[in-house]
C-alpha cells in the first residue's frame, strides 16, 4: 500500500476544471492560495493575442484566478493552505518579518474563510532559508513544501523544507512512481500548477488519466499533504 498526495499552487481559474476532476474520481488535493489575488469575482483563462510586456502570462495563457464568488464552489472539501498574501518570495529583497506577515496572514484569511485549521505552506517559487523555516514552524506551520525532490518525502531533514516525488508533468512520472513503490516509501506526493495544461485537452487527459489509475488501484490510497508530517 502507498498513500498518494498532490498539491497545486497559486489559485488559477484553470483549478476549476482540476477540482471537478478530483471529485470525479474522490482524489484528495491540496490548494496552496495567495489571498490578495483572490478578488471578489473569477477571472477567465484567456490566450493573449501577441507577447504582453509587464503582464504575467504562462507562455501568453493568461489563467485567470478563482475569485471569492466562487472560492467554496471550487475548494470546499479539499485542504487549502497559506502561499503567503502575494506570493512574497524569500530573497535578499526579502525581509524576514515581512515574508512571514505574507504567510501567517494568508493563512489567517483562509482559516477564516474555510473555518478550519490550514497548517500547511508551499514556499512560492520554492525558495527558502533556515531562518524563514524556524519563523514558519515557530508560527505553527506544520509543513513547508519546497521544489526539490526525494524518493521518500517522509525521510525529511526539517518538516518546513518538504521534498515531493516531483512535479505532475514530469516524463518519469511513473517511474518516480515505481521507484517510491521500490523503496518501501509510505508516500508518493506531486506537485503542479493547474494552468501548467494551458487549455490544451491531450494534457488535461494525461492528467485525468494519472488520478484516474491512482483511484482505481487497489494499492493506492489518496492521502493530504499534512499527512505525511503528522
Ligand atoms: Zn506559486
């Protein structure tokens, strides 16, 4: 047996489509939001018609965000935890107790929106330091996840600098699979962005069809990211 947990950052429209998706086939997932791009109402995905300098595109697929409009519709029944209120990123331009307010803040609206307890964090751009982590575990985080990888996400060095098994659109996805499997690991745990399959139907099938076999393996059970710490 071997607990599959997944993750997905930044709170795109395109989690819309995800969310359906995972409640087709009753796949846990974990949400990691930025509040301060939540605004009242949903933003569509859209294809810029030319190059937009200054305007944040994933190679000019705009992914639009869910709004509060529809914020429990999409997430009610999954885990949402902090990305900090902007997405703030450690960095030398950083300063610590600023990163920390973006995150402890975050996680106070979502607690408070979902009226549960929302103790993980995904570190934006998967940046970290010691310092950030000691402040987050201090602040009552239970998990911090960064971007590295491990064949064995339990087998980790502080619970705040959380490796997965890789990233959903990986080519040796199921080979990490097997290996994990290999190596007696309790857990495989993948992370992605939704908008990452754009509106192309031939990715959102690839990944249909990875939660798809999850769910109907007998060996696999679906598990949350705050799982494997607890
Ligand atoms: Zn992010």
């Amino acid at each position: 047996m071997i607990k599959v947990a997944m993750c997905w950052d930044d709170g795109p429209s395109t989690d819309i489509r995800l969310t359906s998706i995972c409640r087709k086939y009753g796949a846990k997932a974990t949400f990691n939001l930025c509040p301060k791009w939540i605004s009242a109402k949903t933003t569509l995905p859209t294809w810029q018609s030319q190059p937009q300098v200054g305007v944040w595109s994933h190679k000019g697929f705009q992914c639009g965000r869910v709004g509060l409009d529809r914020l429990h519709e999409v997430y009610d029944g999954f885990e949402v935890a902090s990305h900090c209120m902007c997405h703030e990123t450690v960095g030398k331009n950083m300063p610590l107790d600023r990163f920390l307010k973006g995150a402890i803040d975050a996680r106070k609206f979502l607690e408070d929106e979902f009226q549960k307890p929302c103790r993980g964090f995904a570190w934006p751009c998967g940046q970290y330091d010691d310092h950030s982590a000691l402040g987050l575990q201090e602040a009552g985080f239970a998990y911090g996840r960064t971007t590295e990888q491990t064949v064995d996400p339990q087998r980790y060095v502080h619970p705040l600098i959380l490796k997965s098994n890789g990233h959903f659109q990986d080519g040796n996805f199921w080979e990490k699979f097997e290996a994990a499997k290999a190596n007696g690991s309790k857990f495989f745990y993948f992370w992605g962005h939704s908008y990452e399959m754009v509106d192309c139907e031939g990715l959102w099938n690839q990944l249909e069809e990875k939660i798809r076999l999850f769910s109907e393996d007998p060996d696999v059970s679906w598990a949350n990211v705050i799982d494997i710490v607890s």
